[in-house]
C-alpha cells in the first residue's frame, strides 16, 4: 500500500477498505475515486492537481474507468454506508 504523510483514522479506514477493491478489479485507487466521483450526480467533475506529465496521464486515464452501480453499493455497503 502507498505510504500517506498523515491521514486521520476514518481515511485510513476508508483507505483500507477500497485498496483492495480496486486492486481485485485492477485498477488504482486513483482510478477508483476518479470513477466514483463522476458516477456521484451531485459532482459537476473532479479537479486533479498534476505536477509531472505522468500525474497528467495517469488522470486522464483514470476517468476511462466507469464503475457500476453494483459495485458503487459494495464499496459504500464495505464502508458502512
């Protein structure tokens, strides 16, 4: 798992539970909040900083992945939602 500089104990539970669902579905957790966030109507669009040319493709490439409603209720079932 990534290392993260400080996270409080609800992100890093929060963290813990959809790592390993976007790894089972091969994709990174980049690419599963990306998804999640355009599949949430009352988002408008996700805003992604990017520092290196990497940073720009990895998120343009993160938006391609279209979570289903299915697994959208997993994740929020997993997180107590």
């Amino acid at each position: 798992m990534a290392k993260f500089r400080s996270v409080s104990p609800a992100a890093a539970q929060d963290i813990a539970i959809r790592v390993p669902f976007a790894e089972q579905n091969g994709r990174t957790l980049l690419e599963l909040a990306f998804s999640w966030l355009l599949r949430v109507p009352t988002v408008a669009s996700v805003i992604a900083g990017a520092t290196t040319s990497d940073q720009i493709r990895a998120n343009a490439n993160a938006a391609g992945w279209e979570i289903s409603k299915e697994d959208l209720a997993q994740i929020d079932r997993a997180a107590g939602g």
